[in-house]
C-alpha cells in the first residue's frame, strides 16, 4: 500500500491545480464579456457569454484541423491510381 500515497498526493495536487484553472478561467471569459458588452449589468450573463467566446475561440484551431484533415482526403487520389 506504500505505492497508493503518491498517486493520492499526485491527485490531491491535480485537483487543486484544476481549480485555480476554472476559477481562472471564469475570471477571463467575465473580463473579455465586459469588454464585449460594457453596458450589460447581469454577472451570469457576462460570465456565460465571456465562456462561449473563450469556448468558440478555442475552438476554431480544431476545427480547422479537421477541415483540413477532410479536404486533403477528398483531393488524395485513390491508391489504386497511383500503382498504375
């Protein structure tokens, strides 16, 4: 059982890490919100939505991945073609 208490310590410290990071992160998506829209008045709006603009930003390099991905594998020539 010696071996559990470093995963245990490891856990508990990932754990904590985690959270600075999502507390962090709400911090970020209510500032860029208050600069988006600084007439809104509403904390939960300005959160949500901040988290929706950090949500589709981190977004759009993964999607391009894929859009890539597809557009190189619709243009590839069939194997078959290149034998010949």
């Amino acid at each position: 059982m010696g071996w559990l208490r470093p995963i245990a310590v490891g856990l508990a410290v990932g754990t904590i890490l985690l959270s600075f990071v999502a507390v962090g992160l709400a911090v970020v998506g209510r500032l860029i919100d208050e600069r988006l829209r600084p007439n809104d008045d509403s904390a939960v709006r300005q959160m949500l939505a901040g988290a929706l603009t950090l949500e589709l930003a981190a977004l759009v390099p993964l999607v391009g991945w894929f859009a890539v991905i597809a557009l190189i594998r619709r243009r590839a020539p069939p194997i078959a073609a290149l034998e010949e």
